[in-house]
C-alpha cells in the first residue's frame, strides 16, 4: 500500500474489483462502482413534556446495495457465468455468495483504499437502454447485495 497521505485527495477514476479471496480473482474493468458506504438507521423518539425537539436513537446500521457498471462482457466471464446461476436459475440451486473487494488505486496501480464486502450475490442485471442515436457502449448493470462491508485500508 502506497502512503496515502502524499496523494490527498485521491482521485476517483482508478479502481479495481476483485471477486473471491485472492487479490488475481479479477473479472474485468468496470466503468462505476457505487453504493460503498453503511448508513445508520435512527428511530426517532419524543419525550413526553418536551415539545422542542425528539430524540435520534442509534437503531441500526445498514448497507446499501452495491452496483456495478460496465460495457457488456462475454458470456465467459466468472461475474457473469454466477449472475446468469443466480439469476436465471429460478433458485433450482443454492446460491453462492462471494467474497469481493474494491480497491482505490494510486497512479502506480497500487491500492490507496480498500473495502470488503462479506456474503454479495447478485439481485439485479440490467442492461442499460440501447440507442439508436447515441455512439455509446452498450451497458450492463450488476446490483450486489451483502452482509455487511468493512473499510480494509
């Protein structure tokens, strides 16, 4: 890991994500990565005898779903091969979840910061709409949801 103090604020446009435990279990490129970052739930409380304000209780924390984007990959691919069993399976077979990692990266590529993401499967694959008057790539979207995420580095 590169000192991430030198490079402040790092820039947003190169990243990688990997699918699995090792750091080589890369699928492809992605154009987008959002939806990193928990969120806690409040449960909002009023006080009997107290009208100027409420109480915000710590209720619990969740996560949003993760979502990737990308130009439309071969039907080899491993993230692709595992979206079309989960989700064109008709839950005929267990899912399996994975294990997959997001790493920020430095001009050098090598990682700034790095978040986990515990238990992900697939939920939604959608391709973007085609247009006849656009010079655009053709898009698919993968929405992963998970357990739980931890910010590595």
């Amino acid at each position: 890991m590169t000192d991430a103090l030198n490079l402040y604020p790092p820039a947003g446009f190169r990243f990688t994500v990997s699918f699995g435990q090792s750091a080589s279990s890369l699928d492809s490129s992605f154009q987008e990565v959002s939806g990193i970052g928990p969120q806690m739930e409040t449960e909002t409380v009023t006080e009997g005898g107290e009208n100027r304000y409420v109480h915000n209780l710590p209720k619990a924390v969740k996560h949003p779903k993760l979502v990737l984007k990308r130009g439309i990959a071969a039907l080899q691919s491993p993230l692709i091969v595992w979206c079309k069993s989960v989700l064109e399976g008709g839950l005929s077979k267990a899912i399996t979840p994975k294990f997959l990692h997001v790493f920020l990266l430095d001009e050098k590529g090598e990682a700034l910061r790095a978040w986990s993401f515990e238990n992900a499967f697939p939920v939604q694959w959608e391709i973007d709409p085609f247009n006849s008057t656009k010079n655009e790539v053709a898009v698919e979207k993968i929405t992963l949801s998970y357990a739980f995420s931890t910010r590595v580095v």
